[in-house]
C-alpha cells in the first residue's frame, strides 16, 4: 500500500459518521414557520459499539416512549431493526430489543397499525425487495407476512393517493436521486411505478410519512445534492385528478453542533410528537473540520 492509499484509508477511518435520534414536540405553528425552531429531547445513552437512526415512534406510556429505529452495529457493519425504551422523564434509553435482522442491511422501519396489529416494511434495498413484517408487540418476535415489491425501493411509505393505496418510494441504485416513484400497491410484486415525479434537485427521497397540518399535507423529503441525507424538507403535497405534485415550505438542519453534518428524519407521531434525528462525526469537531476542507477543495 502506497502512501496515498494509506492517506486515504486514514481519511475514510477517522471522519467515520454516527446518528443520534431525538423526539420533539408536534407545534404546526412551529413546524411550518421557515424561522420556526423545534423542541428536541436527544435519547441519552452510552453505546459506544452501535449507533441508532430512522426513528419512528411506535407507541408511549405516561413513563415511556417506544421507537422503532436503525441500529446500527459496528461488528457486523450493518444495520437491524430495533425498538428502544426511553424514558420520558429523564429521555435516557433503558431498553434496546432487536426486531427484525437479516443478512443484509436493514434501516426506515416505516410502520402502521390495521385490526390491532403492527405491520413494518423496512428498507432493505440489498435483498432487491421491499417486504411487509407482522410484529407482535408483546413477544417482541416480527413474522414475514410478503413480499410488497421485487424493487430496490429506499425509504418507501405507503399512502392513499385519491382513494388508491400507493408506495412512495425512490429506487436505487438512484435513491437518492430526483426521482419519486409511485408505485401501485397491490399482490403483485413485479409492478412497475405507475408514475414518477421528477424534482429539479435531489429533493425525491423520502424523510418520513406524510402528515396533515394545519389543513394541508405535508411530505418529509431530504435533501441529498451535497451528500446523503443533509437536511429535512417539508413540502406541501397536492394531489389533482391522480397527478400529485410538491412545493417546498422550510429546510430543517440539525440544531446539533456535534451532530451537524445532516438532519434526515421527520416522522409525526399522532399530532402530538416527532421523531427525528442528526448525523455527525465519530470523532468530533477535528473530523468534520477535515471533512470540509477536503470537500471544498473538491469542487
């Protein structure tokens, strides 16, 4: 290895990235304010060989709140589907119980609720399929009900597009394109994207579930042009005779100074809170400091 290899390889190892997740207070007023700012309760804790993203709220108790999240393990280099117990008083984690894990990457365990029980279809773009999961919240255990689709689909929410029931979805190996796919939500997994949606930046990814507003819907997206994930943006989504189309509202940023490299996560939780969360250097302020500079010499 020469000795710009191991340059490299140094770079790469030392400016090595983590997430940390958050719950804020559900304020439209605040939300939707371009200057509104957010109320965030970080999860505490002192994991030092894992990191947790993608937070969705599962459910809570006067004493807890239950998320579904990426937890990523540093040993095996890849990401499972865990549900954390944090308490809401002191907002420290006490509890972490593996949901779902598979051989290849798992992450955005979008979720919802039909005849009392939860169903999770989490991103697993490296398996090629997007797949739907019956989770029992009592035994912990998540069962394989089907597969939903044989594409690659990142980040995908299921929604009722004018009475249609519809997958949002971008696609890789362009997921973080700018391209929304629309995806007919039906038996057969080999359906085609019934339609697309072409942004003219790389805004097409989503950031959450669509929520309701202040009479309007939104829909969470990130914005992915400079790198993966760096910031929130909420976009009201109007729909006219089946054609859907957005227009942007504010950007959210991390309000972290550790963890201000990107803020990717916007997911309503009953119109009473959000989860979010923020990305940032393992080693701190040195690595993105070094970060920065390596990219603006880049351009």
């Amino acid at each position: 290895m020469n000795l710009k290899e191991r340059l490299k390889n140094w770079y790469v190892n030392y400016t090595l990235l983590r997430w940390t997740v958050g719950v804020a207070e559900f304020d439209p007023d605040a939300i939707l304010n371009p200057k509104g700012k957010l109320r965030i309760h970080w999860i505490k804790h002192h994991c030092k060989d894992r990191w947790f993203a993608d937070p969705f709220i599962l459910s809570m108790t006067d004493d807890y709140v239950f998320i579904l999240v990426e937890e990523f393990l540093y040993s095996c280099n890849r990401g499972r589907i865990s549900r954390l117990k944090v308490n809401r008083h002191t907002w420290k984690l006490e509890q972490i119980d593996p949901v779902i894990e598979q051989e290849t990457h798992l992450s955005f365990p979008a979720y919802y609720r039909e005849g009392g029980k939860v169903y999770i279809y989490p991103e697993n773009t490296l398996s090629g399929k997007l797949t739907l999961f019956e989770y029992d919240e009592d035994s912990g255990i998540a069962t394989k009900v089907r597969d939903l689709s044989d594409y690659p689909l990142a980040d995908a929410v299921l929604w009722k597009l004018e009475g249609r029931d519809v997958i949002l979805a971008t696609t890789a190996p362009n997921d973080s394109g700018r391209k929304l796919d629309i995806y007919p939500y039906s038996s057969e997994t080999d359906a085609a994207p019934a339609d697309s949606i072409a942004f003219p930046t790389k805004v097409a990814r989503n950031a959450g579930v669509p929520f309701h507003a202040q009479g309007r819907t939104i829909r969470p997206a990130q914005d992915c042009t400079r790198f993966y994930g760096g910031c929130v943006v909420l976009q009201d989504m109007v729909v006219e005779n089946g054609r859907v189309s957005f227009k942007e509202i504010r950007r959210l940023h991390s309000p972290l100074l550790k963890y201000g490299h990107a803020f990717h996560t916007f997911n309503v939780f009953e119109d009473k809170y959000v989860a979010v969360d923020a990305e940032g250097f393992r080693n701190g302020l040195p690595a993105q400091l070094l970060f920065f500079i390596r990219e603006h010499f880049r351009k």
